[in-house]
C-alpha cells in the first residue's frame, strides 16, 4: 500500500500545531519557508532578507521598515537542536568578502530572529521570525505520497521517452531494457539500475536541457542517505496491473520506493513542511527561459505540483491549532539584475503565466497568493551602450570566471557591459511548442543556449555593515511579514 500520510501523522501534526500554538501566545511566531529549485538562489535570498531585517537599508515597499517602526532585529538561538542552523554569517562573509555565491542548499536549515516593532498605534512588540530554508526539490517528492510504485514508474517513464528527455534517458532505458523485474531480486542490478536513472535526472537538470520536474529530490542530492536502500531504486516496465511478485526484482523496487517514502518523505512533511506559516517559492526562470519552451513547460508542471503540496487557505481557529495551513505564497522569479529594469515587469508577467493554474487553485481555497521578479542581492547596475548607433539599455557587472561569450573568457576581473535582450511584452510566444527560446544578444551563437544570460559576480565595495543593494526585496518582505508588523 502507498504510504500516504496517515491519521497517526495527522495527529502528530496536530499535536505539534497545537504545542506551537500554545507557544505563539507567550511569544507571537511566524514560520517563513524559503525554497526553490536548484539555482533559483534561495541561500542568497535568505541571506539578504536576514541582513535587511538586522542592518535596515532602502526599503521603501517595506512599510515597518520605510516608516522607522521597526526598532531593530536580533539573531536568537533556533528552537529545534536537532536541525542544522543556516549559516548566515559565512554565507554573509562569502558574498561581500570573497564576492563568491553560497553554495546551494542541500539540506535543510532554520534560523530565528526576534524583530522589536512598534504597531501603528504606539507601544512596542516583539515577532519572532522562523526562518526554514529547504531544497525544493523536496517539494517534488511529496505528491509521491499518494503514489503506488506502479504510479510512479508508470509517471516517470512516460516523462523520460518524450520530448527533450528521451536522448539523455537513452543509456538509462537500455539499462531498464535489459533488466528483468519478473526476475530474482539482484542488488549489483538494482544499484546499476538507481545509478542510471539518477544520471539521467542529472542530466536533466543541465544548464543546456534545465528540466525541473525530476523526483525524488534527494536523488540529486543525498547527502548522509548516499548508498542507501531507500536511495537505490529506479522505476521498471511494470505488467499492466502494475503488480509485483514476490522476491522479484521489482517487488526490491517497490519495497525500497515505499521505504523512501516512510523514511525521507513524510518525515519532512509532518517536522517541517506541515508546520509553516507562509512560503516563498524562488525561481530561475531565466535557465528556463535559456533553454526553450519545452524547459519552460516542465517549469510550468513543477511549479505546479509544488503548490499541490501545500495546504492552502486561510486559518480558522481550529485549523490553526489542529491542521495549520499556509496562508501566504509568493512566487518570485530571481535574478532580475541581468535583466534591464525595462524587462523586469515582463519577467514577472512569464513567471504569472507559469503559475496561473496554481494561482487559481489558491484564490479558490482563499490563500493570498502573489508574484514578483526580484534580486535579493544586485549584482549589476544600469547603463547603455551603442551598437551599429543604436542606443542599447545594458547592465554593467563583473562575470564570474570561465565564461566564453564570441571567443572571449572572462577572468573574473573584469568589467563587463553587455545588451541582455529585451523580454517579449507578450509572453505567450515563449511557450510556443517547437519555438526558440529567448535570444538576448549576450549569447555566442544563435544555436548556443548556454550563456545568453552571464552569470555575475556580487558586486565590489559592499560591506557586511552596510545595506545590500537588491530589487524588490522590499516588496517581499511586505507581502510576507508586513500585515505581521502592523
């Protein structure tokens, strides 16, 4: 049987929410989920948000922050001993000391900061702020709950032989061609199997093909679970009525998949995921946009089985104590800064069309749902350059090493100011099955998919003390915390 979430889970929830609630009196909490896929940035916007609160800066969509009522942000210790802590003063020191990036999240990490504000009406309070930053690729994993194994390989092969994928499953279903699920149980062939199928996932996930919908999550990234059973399975030709034998190699399969399920997936739904309060989901869009519409319609269907996960809508009384729900959702479409602000509003307009199924589905469980393009941290500024005389909107920041645009690698060092292409007003042609993807004229070659957007550097001269420049962050802080400090 699949292992769904179960009334004994259900309780355990309930529990919790209840313990939490009982905490919320004494001191007012919220938890804040900070994930994406991977790439979308979600350590460098954790990151930045942690600093905005704590240093202040040029906030002005953020009304506690614009209007001087936020007396000032602490860092606190975090109340689960058992989870790691993010971070923040090494991810800090990476981004405006070594002008590196964080590595990308692989595990999940709270943070907590306890924000003194004083309300419209005087006095002084206290938010306590729960900050979980997890891969969202975990996300992926929870519609397998209610999923048999027969599900899911039937789910996953038909992805793997269609369109973009079919070439890069090629090893990968030979592998599967040549198993035999009827078969005695064999665990050289079950490994070789799970590694064929975790390198076509991988494969996937390239710059070039940036596919998103690619569970299970912790596939591409282990961690301390590497080797293990529960990672070590693969989807099979199954019979028709998807049932397993026996000893065979496909009831090894089912066994393992149902195993990662109790063991990986429900653990995290019901200690971590089930306890939020609201939610940003970051998004690369501009890899998605890179590689065509075919990365774009994936994106479409991945974000579209992230919002399936939550539980949407507004709290009652007795949600809230006994089966929480999210409130809030905000989509945000990262790295606005190697985009023109002329493109950012068109940016955000590709990201509502990616979600506009989603965003109907909350409206009608009565969650507030919304969609940004930001940049928590802004790696370039604006100019414009002449090219042929015509005058060019451009963005001036410094590459990151290795990069090639028409023959010339980049240093690291160097200043560059490119022309990124201006996005269509109109987005819907983006998504035209069979269509070329967006063509900004950074890219070498009109075949090229790789660079048409260059990755930058964070920028010199910022400083831990100082405020960090961004766009739009602001604007999601408002719609996460802003009614919360009112």
């Amino acid at each position: 049987m699949p292992a769904r979430i179960t009334l004994l889970d259900e309780a355990r929830i309930g529990l919790r929410a209840l313990f939490d609630r009982v905490e919320d009196i004494a001191a007012p909490t919220l938890r804040l989920g900070v994930t994406g896929l991977s790439r979308s940035g979600k350590t460098v916007f954790t990151t930045a948000l942690i600093h905005a609160l704590i240093r202040g800066g040029r906030l002005p969509v953020f009304e506690a922050a614009n209007s001087g009522r936020i007396a000032g942000a602490v860092l606190k210790p975090q109340p689960d001993d058992a989870v790691p802590r993010f971070p923040y003063e090494d991810h800090l020191a990476q981004i405006v000391e070594a002008r590196l990036w964080p590595s990308s999240t692989t595990r999940i990490s709270e943070l907590r900061l306890e924000i003194r504000y004083a309300p419209p009406r005087g006095g002084e309070r206290t938010l306590t702020l729960d900050l979980v930053d997890y891969p969202g690729e975990w996300l992926l994993d929870l519609p397998l709950l209610d999923m048999s194994y027969a599900d899911f390989c039937r789910t996953s092969l038909t992805l793997a032989r269609e369109g973009v994928r079919a070439p890069l499953a090629a090893p990968f279903l030979g592998a599967l061609a040549a198993a035999s699920p009827s078969g005695p149980e064999d665990e050289t062939g079950a490994r070789a199997l799970a590694a064929a199928f975790t390198q076509y996932l991988a494969a996937c996930r390239s710059e070039r093909v940036a596919m998103s919908l690619l569970p299970p999550g912790r596939f591409l990234m282990p961690g301390d679970l590497e080797g293990s059973p529960a990672l070590t399975f693969a989807p099979l030709d199954l019979p028709s009525d998807g049932k397993t034998r026996p000893g065979s190699l496909a009831a090894m399969m089912e066994r393992r998949f149902e195993a990662y399920k109790s063991a990986v997936v429900r653990p995290f739904f019901r200690e971590h995921f089930a306890r939020l309060d609201r939610q940003i989901v970051l998004v690369d869009a501009l890899s998605a946009l890179n590689a065509g519409p075919a990365a774009l319609a994936d994106l479409e269907r991945a974000l579209d089985s992230i919002l399936t996960a939550f539980r949407l809508g507004r709290n009652s009384i007795v949600s809230t104590l006994f089966r929480p729900r999210i409130e809030r959702v905000l989509f945000a479409a990262t790295k606005a800064d190697h985009l023109h602000h002329t493109s950012h509003d068109r940016l955000e307009a590709i990201l509502q069309k990616l979600v506009e199924r989603a965003l109907a589905r909350a409206k009608a469980e009565g969650a507030l749902f919304d969609v940004a393009a930001l940049s928590a941290v802004r790696a370039t500024r604006e100019a414009t350059m002449t090219r042929n005389g015509e005058v060019l909107p451009a963005i001036v920041g410094t590459p990151e090493a290795g990069q090639e645009v028409a023959g010339h690698t980049f240093d690291g060092d160097e200043e560059v100011g490119v022309f990124p292409g201006d996005l269509p007003a109109v987005p819907d042609a983006l998504f035209a099955p069979g269509g070329a993807g967006f063509r900004g004229l950074s890219s070498t070659d009109g075949a090229d998919t790789d660079f048409r957007f260059l990755r930058f550097r964070p920028p010199a001269g910022i400083g831990a003390g100082a405020p960090l420049p961004h766009i739009r962050l602001d604007r999601a802080l408002q719609f996460l915390l802003g009614d919360r400090l009112a």
